[in-house]
C-alpha cells in the first residue's frame, strides 16, 4: 500500500491560495462510517502518490485521527496550469468489498498490425470491478498479441484478472478489436464566400443596435 501524511487543516475558500503557492494541497476526507473532514498533504507527494496509486489503489493516508485507509475519489485540477488544487479521498472499510473503475493496460503487439497493416480499436479503456480494498488491482493487462487477424477480438472474458477479483460486465462485451486501415479523407477547401461575411456582419450590427445595455 502506498502511505501519505496529511496534516488538518482550518483554512477554506479563497484563503487557500497561499497555501497552494507554498505546496500544500487541499484535500478532503469522507466515507459511509466517516464524518467529513479537511486536511493538507504535500502537492509533490501527492502527484508521486497518484503515479503510483492511481485511483484503484488503497492509500494509506496518515491522519491526527489515525491513519485510514483511503481511495483517491476525486482531483479537481487547474484550468490554466493543470495542476491539483484539490482532492477527495474516500474512506473504504477492510473487510468489505468495493467497487472500482480500473484503468485497462493494453500490451504486446498484435500480428494483424504488424502483417495485415491493420490497426487495434480499443473500445474500452476501463473495467469496473470488485473486491476487498486490499485485493484492488493498479490496472488490468489487456494483451493484444492475441489480435491475429481482421476477425480477432477481445472480449471482457478474455481478461485475467487478481485472485479474489471479479467483475459484473457482461463476458461477451468487446475490449478490442481489429480493423482495416483506412486511408486518411482530407477535405477540399472551398473559397471563402465574402458576400455571406459581409451579409452576417451587418445582420450582427443591427441587432447590437436595437439591444438594450443590462
């Protein structure tokens, strides 16, 4: 299990601010038998954390109150920057089983590609699954070397996954498949009409001219 420290926090809405500048990221925590609460953890711990961790993967995420055991729920990030200005841990219970979006990591190479100049249509880039916290897989391998020819495919029951892991989807539900390799269409430009410009900028003006300002 990957651990994080996270230190309680009392400062909220647009105080936060100077906190991030000085590399605190807010965060909160919740779960069904655990009462809202806010704390700090270090920013670049916590981007090495999610690398690791991922959002399927139990956090170990030291608190005043003890240390729980956590899921990342939810990163809000920066417009501009595309950094994370904060974050929702949930609080998960040992003993009882949840449920998780797991991301699928495509492997190896498929022979319809290399010798039928095919290409590999991924249709599903994550499975829900479930299990005990402790069991929850980083990812799921996908591999497509069993892609041989313009027919093959991947199915949900083709997939292997952890002991004590299962998965509720359908078995015949396709994770890949194969396909011709098209030739790319490139659209003829057509000349530019300047007398429809010119028609819906005056049309434009005479609205702006008979609106009344707020």
């Amino acid at each position: 299990m990957t651990k994080l420290n996270a230190e309680k926090r009392d400062i909220f809405g647009k105080k936060l601010e100077s906190s991030r500048q000085a590399g605190k990221l807010p965060i909160s925590v919740y779960g069904a038998k655990e009462q809202a609460d806010a704390y700090f953890v270090n920013t670049k711990d916590f981007k090495k954390v999610l690398r690791e961790a991922g959002e399927s993967t139990i956090v170990d995420l030291a608190t005043d109150n003890g240390t729980k055991d956590t899921l990342i729920h939810d990163i809000a990030y920066h417009p501009l920057t595309g950094e994370p200005i904060h974050v929702d841990f949930l609080v998960v219970e040992k003993n009882k089983p949840i449920k998780v979006h797991v991301p699928l990591e495509f492997i190896g190479e498929s022979p319809a590609v290399k010798n039928l100049s095919a290409m590999v249509v991924k249709v599903m880039y994550e499975l829900e699954v479930e299990a005990l916290p402790k069991n929850l897989p980083h990812e799921i391998e996908v591999d497509i070397s069993t892609l041989v020819d313009l027919d093959s495919r991947i199915t949900v029951a083709d997939l292997k996954f952890p002991s004590g892991v299962t998965t509720e989807a359908d078995s015949e539900e396709v994770i890949a498949s194969v396909s011709e390799a098209g030739e790319e269409v490139v659209e003829e430009e057509k000349p530019v009409d300047l007398s429809s410009i010119e028609v819906e900028k005056k049309g434009k003006s005479e609205d702006e001219d008979t609106s009344t300002a707020e």
